[in-house]
C-alpha cells in the first residue's frame, strides 16, 4: 500500500472521498465500492421505494450491500451510521425509527458532512444528525446507541480494531451491529492492493473474514456472522475489470450483538444479596 502510516491513510481517503462529495459520486469510484449513481443501489438491494424516499443528492452510490435489510430497526431507536457520506442510511434509518428515534451519521470529509446537513435541511429532516469525526474516535457518548450501520467504510480504516472496540463502547449493552463490508476471503497480491485507488476503492484496505471475527469476538461482541456474498462477484468484477479481484475479495454482512449487561439484584424480589437477574 502507497500510504504507510495511519494518518496518511486518511489523509488519502478524506481526499478522495471530498471529492467525490463535490461532484456528486461522478469522480474518483474507479476501482471502487460503488458504481456511480442511484441506479446501481438496486442492485445491492435497496428497493425502489427506498431509493424514492431519500432526499436528492444523498445517494452517491457509494455502497456494496444495504445494512438496512439486516437491521430490523425499530421506532424510536438511536442508530448510528459509521461512514454516513451523503445521508443515505441515515434517512432511511431515520424513516424507520420515526420521530422518537434519531439516526446519527458520523464521517471524516467535511464535503460529505456539509452535503448531508445540506441534504436534511432542504427534505426538513430533523430525528438525523451529522457529525465530523473519525470512526476510530466516534464523537458520541458511551452506550448511547442501539444499532450500528456501516456501508463499505470500516475497509478504509487503517485500524479497524479501534473502529470495533469504539462500536463496542457506545452501543447500549443488547446493541447490535449491521454492517456490509468488503472483505478478503483470499490473500490479496500486492499487484491489487499495493495503491492508493485500491485502497480508497475498497479493495487494499479489506481485512479477511478470519480477521474481522476475531476482531468482534476480542473486543467481547456475541453472535458474531461475517457471512461473504458469492453473488457479489458480480458487480466486484467490475471494480477492477480483467484484474481476477473477484477471486480474493466480496461484499459481506457483519452481525454481532453487545451482550445485555447483568444487573445486580439486591431487592426483596431476590432471595439472597448478589443475586442477579
């Protein structure tokens, strides 16, 4: 990879991805998580009436999966969208759990995070709201939230093990995680990751399954499901075409849960002191 340090590593995707706020998704998606425009959502499994519901100019296409169909959100609900660009997830979360839940979209471009409370101010949505900040150090309050979405963003982090132990701290104890990713299910050549479009494409940075788990599983998540699409092979292919990257790399869904915390039980509904429930 191009970019060696972590700071560099941002600096690259922050970059990128601020231009790619400036021209709407038209510039800089090749090789890349996305291919530009609205219509390739569809195809990641977004319904039309999902795609209709969202304010213009917030989906930038930027995605390889719909965390939303994992998710199973509820009315009033605090969810936060890792990575949230545009406001995409975020409105659609914020459909979802109504106008006594909030979603929060936390991104490092300021480009996108402008765009984003652009896009809320003119739809007037007012349960969303956008904060500048890097997912490795998430500006929101410990277990202040109880779903996590992610689409195609904890790729790009140079420590992905500081963005799950950050999930970790400020999901509610019972929270979840629904997060599509891409991840490695081969060890990648260097000749596919070794630059910098491979990794603000969603390709050099792509941690492989065992890793990502393992990850989940240290940090104290349960439930952990890293589950690889074989059918996004399909749209991979195109990312980087002729290249075989489809063979080392797919869109895949993430679930864990924050196990519920246990509550000590000294009242006179419990039997002895210390007992728990």
């Amino acid at each position: 990879m191009v970019s060696s340090s972590a700071d560099e590593v941002r600096n690259t995707v922050r970059e990128h991805y601020g231009k790619v706020a400036e021209t709407n998704g038209t510039v800089g998606c090749s090789p890349g998580c996305c291919s530009p425009g609205a219509n390739s959502s569809v195809a990641l499994g977004y319904s039309s009436d999902e795609l209709a519901s969202v304010p213009d100019g917030s989906n930038l296409g930027l995605g390889c999966g719909n965390p939303q169909a994992m998710a199973a959100l509820r009315a009033g609900e605090t969810v936060l969208d890792l990575g949230s660009g545009a406001g995409f997830d975020c409105f659609l979360a914020a459909r979802q759990v109504g106008p006594t839940g909030r979603a929060i979209g936390v991104d490092m471009t300021p480009q996108m995070v402008a765009k984003a409370r652009d896009n809320a101010r003119r739809a007037g949505v007012t349960n969303v709201d956008f904060r500048l900040g890097e997912i490795e150090h998430l500006p929101v309050l410990d277990a202040s939230v109880d779903v996590i979405l992610s689409n195609c963003v904890i790729n790009l982090s140079p420590i992905k093990a500081e963005v799950i132990r950050e999930a970790f701290r400020v999901l509610r104890p019972g929270g979840r995680l629904a997060i599509s990713d891409v991840v490695a299910t081969a060890p990648i050549p260097e000749r596919l990751r070794g630059t910098d479009s491979a990794l603000t494409g969603c390709i050099g940075g792509a941690a492989h399954v065992d890793e990502l788990e393992r990850m989940l599983t240290e940090t104290g998540f349960a439930g952990v499901a890293v589950r690889p699409r074989p059918e996004s092979r399909e749209f991979i292919k195109d990312w980087m075409p002729e290249s075989g990257i489809e063979e080392y790399v797919a869109s895949a869904t993430v679930e864990a849960v924050k196990p519920a915390a246990v509550r000590s039980c000294c009242g006179p509904e419990c039997c002895t002191p210390g007992a728990t429930q």
